[in-house]
C-alpha cells in the first residue's frame, strides 16, 4: 500500500494516454479534476491485489461513450458520484475498493476522484490493460466472472441501471441509453470480488501507468529522449516516421471512428501507412501489407516528445512517430482473439502479434 500525490497522479495521466491507444478519453480535464480531488481530500491510497480480501466487493468506474464528445461535456464529480451510488446500493455490504474499467487515457483517473470522495483505496489493476472500444472486452468476460449491477449517469441527473445476463447483453443495451445521455456518460461496472480480482483483472497496471509517465516526462530517466525511455520500458516497436496526410473522423453510434494517413518522413520517406481506428487505433496497414493489429497496443506519439496523440487530438500536418506494443498476453487467447481481434472489427485480417509482423510481408 503506498499514498499518491500530486506528480504520481500526472505520471500515470500521462502514461494511461499512452496505454489508451488512441482511445479512453483525454486525461487532461480529468487529471485536473483528479488534482482538485487530492487537494480537498489528501492523497489516494493504492493497493496491491493481495492486500483485498477474498469476498470484498471492487467497483470499477470509468466513462463510456466518444472521446470527441467526452472533451466537450466536462465531467463533473455529479455523475462519478451517482453512477457509484446506483451501483453501490446493489452490492451487499458496499464496495470495499474502486479500480479502473480501463487503464487507458482519463478512464484510468475516474478511480482516483470516487476513492477520495467516498473513502476508498484504489486497487493497482484493470480489466483490459488498455483501452477498448466496447464494454464485454474485458478480463472479467473472458474469464466468465458474474455479470452484475451495471450504472450510469449523465451531468443531468439521470441514471440507470442494467441488470443484464452477459456482457454482450450489457453493451446491446447500454449502448442506446449512452447515446440518449448524449453520447458519453460516466458508469460503476464489473462488480467483482477480491478473489476474482486476483484471478481475472490484469494486475500492477496502476504502477504500469506511473512508470511509462515517468520515463516520457522526468529528464533523469529518459536523459533528454523520451522515446528511447518508452521503448525500454514497454519493448514497444517503432513502425514509422511520419506526418498526418489525412484524416477522416465522425462520432457515430457512441463512437469516434474514422481513419488517418501518415506519410514517411526521413528514413520512412516513400512509405505510407492508414490507421483505422474505433475510439481505438486497431489496424495500420501499409497496402496489403499488415504492421499491427488490435488486441496489440497501437499509439501514435508526437515526434518531438514521444507523447500519446488522442484520437480526437489528431490534426493534419503533425509530425508524429507511429509505435506498437504487445498487448498481455490474456488477449492473445482464443477467445480475447475472438473478442477483441481484427476480424471482430471487420477487417480482413487475422490476428497475427506484432513481433512477427516486423519485417515480414502479408
């Protein structure tokens, strides 16, 4: 157990927006938010997941719907503390601990504000080890873990809860309440039991975060070049050198989609690469030729400082250095293929993991 402050907090800021591909929404606001929350209430408590009791319950918090939506309808401690009320009341005995749905982007701080605001530590795990863009991608669906009280809540005041049978389920229906709280709201889901904790959510993802921020941010551990400090620390693979060419975005369905086209610079001169993403960046192709794939982790970093660029913050012109990374090996499975894999997307593609897929072509 250890208490974090202020710089720990904006480390893991930083290395969530890494961890969240392109999606999880932008942790900038909720970072202040978060900053906000430490000022009022002191520092949040972070725990291992054996320091949980076996049958305490952990709520997960995290926001749901577009990014783009998300950077223009701020959140405020209203919906966190709702969404969580609405859950709570339907655990018996109340939540012991909170935990990230997803560690990716702001979705990774949510936690931190509902811990402080009701008294609760935050455990060091999450369920995806990323982001994804739909609510079954999870740890806790692959491994089948009971579906439980499933709450949201907009900046209005509404909420609701779903009771639904599986995760898929809980996707079909959340997903039109979502778009009728005006396509992104806040949600307590996946419900689980410290022991189920310890047996299906990825764990040390917390620390994760923090030690990615630190190698892009602190100058005695990246020692002026922030990317080499990523690649070190995360044996991340570095595709392309390049700058956006082109860009086509729309908010549908809940979702950011779209594409971007990133021209070689350099070394890379002559190569062009298309990303396609879901909230997500999930597929870069290079004509035929397949460089990384959803589950794996696909990030696209300013050249300069090697920090994460968000879906909704990509413009033309930027110059930015495309990576990929291994996602864990849980998504590497069978059914995470399944799941998460390029052909549930659509694409044409099989899964293949990115180290194979450097240097060879499909």
């Amino acid at each position: 157990m250890r208490y974090l402050h202020n710089l720990a907090v904006s480390h893991i800021a930083t290395g969530a927006a890494l961890l969240g591909t392109g999606g999880g929404g932008d942790p900038a606001i909720n970072l202040l938010i978060a900053r906000k929350a430490i000022e009022t209430y002191g520092p949040v408590k972070l725990i291992d997941v054996n320091e949980l009791p076996l049958d305490a319950w952990v709520l997960p918090v995290g926001g749901v719907g577009a990014p783009t939506v998300g950077a223009e309808k701020l959140l405020s401690w209203t919906e966190i503390d709702e969404s969580f009320a609405v859950s709570n009341a339907a655990l018996p005995g109340g939540a012991y601990a909170t935990m990230p749905i997803e560690i990716g982007g702001g979705n990774a701080l949510l936690p931190f504000v509902l811990a402080m605001r009701h008294g609760l530590p935050v455990v060091d795990a999450d369920t995806l080890g990323r982001a994804f863009p739909e609510m079954q991608m999870s740890s806790l669906a692959l491994d089948k873990v009971p579906m439980r009280a499933f709450s949201l809540a907009d900046e209005k005041g509404n909420t609701c809860l779903i009771k639904a049978s599986n995760p898929s389920w809980m996707e079909a229906l959340a997903r039109p309440v979502i778009d009728a709280m005006g396509g992104a709201a806040t949600a307590c889901a996946y419900a689980c039991t410290g022991e189920e904790v310890r047996t299906s959510a990825l764990h040390g993802t917390v620390s994760l975060s923090e030690r990615i921020g630190r190698a892009l941010m602190d100058r005695d551990v990246n020692r002026g070049d922030p990317l080499a400090a990523l690649i070190a620390e995360t044996a991340a693979h570095v595709l392309l050198g390049a700058k956006v060419v082109e860009l086509e975005t729309k908010t549908d369905g809940g979702f950011v989609r779209g594409g971007v086209t990133l021209a070689g610079l350099g070394a890379d001169n002559g190569r062009r690469v298309e990303v396609a993403f879901q909230n997500e960046y999930l597929l870069a192709t290079e004509g035929t030729s397949l460089l990384a794939t959803t589950p794996d982790l696909i990030c696209i970093l300013d050249r300069d400082t090697a920090m994460p660029i968000s879906t909704e913050n990509l413009r033309y012109g930027a110059r930015v250095t495309l990576i990929a990374i291994a996602c864990h090996p849980k998504w590497r499975s069978a059914a995470g293929i399944r799941a998460t894999g390029p052909r549930y997307f659509g694409f044409g593609f099989d899964y293949v993991p990115v180290e194979k897929l450097i240097g060879s072509t499909l």
